[in-house]
C-alpha cells in the first residue's frame, strides 16, 4: 500500500492543532472572575459568599464536624471543584462554585464561522443512605456553558446524580466526559462559564434512632476549547486565545504518543528523499 507523504504530514499537523498549541493568553481579554457560595440550613442558619482569585481554595467547618469548600485552578485546564459534608443532625448544605472566563477567534478574515470544538472532564461523588425518608441525601451536579457576543447561547452540558433519586441510574456518580460543536465568528470575543454544585442534608433523628447521619457531595469540571484540527489545516492562520491567567493547554502525550509522532515525521522524511531520488 503507498501512502501519501502529504496526507502523513496532514495527520500530524491536525495532532499537533489538537494540542492546543494555537491558544496564546490575550491582555485584552477580561480576567477570569470565581465565585463560591455556601449556605446552610437547620440549627445555625449561615450564608458565606467569596469571590477569589484564581488557584485558591476556600473551606468552612464548624464544631459539630459540618465543612464545605471549593477551588479554582487556572491551569494547565481551568477547573473548578467544590465539596459538602453534613454530620449534624439535620443540617442541609448546599455548596455553589462558579468560574467564569473569556476566549476569542482570531484570524487573517472577520466574521467567518470557524468550527470551534468544547470538550472536557467532570467528576461527581456522593454518599448516603436511601433505604428511608429518613435517610441522609446527597447530590452533585455540574455545568459547562458557551456564549457569544452579546451572551448569544452556543453550547451546554450538564449532568447531575442524587442519592435520593427514584431512577437508579440518577442515583449513580462518577467520571465521565463530554465533547460538543460550535460555530463561531473570528474576531469576536466570547464567554465560558463553569459550575459545580454539591449539597447534603443529613438525617434527623427518629425513634430516638439515627439512620446513616453522615451526607457527602462532591462536583469537578475541566473543559478545553480549541478550533476543529481539520478545519484549521485547510483554513491556516486562524487561534484561540483565552482570558489573562487562565490555561487552555491539552494533557501532555504519553511517551508512546511522542514515539509514534516521531516514526510518522521519520518516514514522511524517508519517502520525500526516496521521491526525490526517483525524479533524479
């Protein structure tokens, strides 16, 4: 079988698009905003609001064993994760952790639709009993969602679990990942906006008995964005950059990956000589 050296070359040009090496950090752009809140009911009522920086953690505890947190991380993949845990008798947390950045299109040409492609890591977790109403509760959800100029709707995912949940597949957490298509204008800014939530009620007491006390929820989102690889080699010069202190770099390859890329330029390489020796 002949391959064609151009075609090789294609492959490997689209591979390396994939990693995300086109997205430059833009100035221009507005920072990246994060927002945690935290409120809770029963015995001692509180509500706690914080808005941070990117890469810190926020937590909150207090002496009956009830806690909550969350973090945002800028790189080298913006995430934000949040947690809950409930030990008082009755107490009901609910944890909201949003962050929020802006990415533009660039390229040679304004206000041609380029093929942008969203995909990215959740985890969800929770832990508690369901065997009666009395029972402790815990659920997690996250969300990712696209906008364009002037907050136009473009893209969305969104998953949940629920340990209270009549449908036993709504019940079940875990990892997981999700990947979407968009189109979008170059030269036009848009925005990105990520949350996790996480809440727990722990149970009351009935009978002077206590049924699995303990609630636990946690929620993680970790999106990246870049311009469709195949699109970008037949449409050159176009990129994606994202607000000032915020990543969007792919995972690293593993070594394989690397040893395979390498063997794939070597017989481009090989084929081009062994082409020019037989025109000569």
């Amino acid at each position: 079988m002949r391959v064609n050296p151009n075609s090789l070359l294609a492959v490997l040009v689209g591979f390396t698009l994939n990693l995300g090496l086109s997205g430059v950090a833009q100035a221009a752009l507005p920072a990246a905003t994060t927002n945690a809140v935290v409120s809770a009911s029963a015995y001692v009522p509180i509500a706690w609001t914080s808005s941070e920086l990117m890469d810190s953690t926020w937590s909150w505890s207090d002496i009956h064993g009830n806690s909550a947190g969350a973090t945002a991380t800028s790189g080298p993949l913006p995430s934000i994760a949040v947690t809950a845990h409930a030990a008082q008798d009755g107490k009901i947390f609910y944890v909201d952790g949003r962050l929020e950045y802006s990415f533009l299109v660039s390229g040679p040409n304004t206000g041609i639709n380029v093929p942008i492609l969203v995909s990215g890591i959740y985890r969800m977790g929770n832990s508690a009993g369901v065997s009666s109403p009395y029972a402790s509760q815990a659920a997690a959800q996250v969300n990712a969602a696209v906008y364009g100029p002037s907050l136009s709707y473009l893209y969305a995912f969104s998953k949940s679990c629920n340990s209270a949940a009549s449908n036993a597949a709504d019940r079940i957490c875990g990892d997981g990942s999700f990947v979407g298509t968009m189109n979008f204008l170059s030269g036009n800014a848009g925005l990105i906006r990520l949350q996790t939530v996480a809440s727990v009620s722990s149970a009351f007491s009935y009978s002077n008995i206590v049924l699995n006390l303990n609630a636990d929820a946690s929620a993680y989102i970790d999106p990246y964005i870049e311009i469709d690889p195949t699109w970008a080699l037949a449409n050159p010069g176009y990129s994606i950059s994202v607000s000032q202190g915020v990543g969007n770099t792919a995972p690293v390859p593993e070594a394989e990956t690397y040893a395979m890329m390498l063997a794939g330029l070597g017989l481009v390489g090989l084929m081009a000589r062994r082409r020019k020796q037989l025109e000569a």
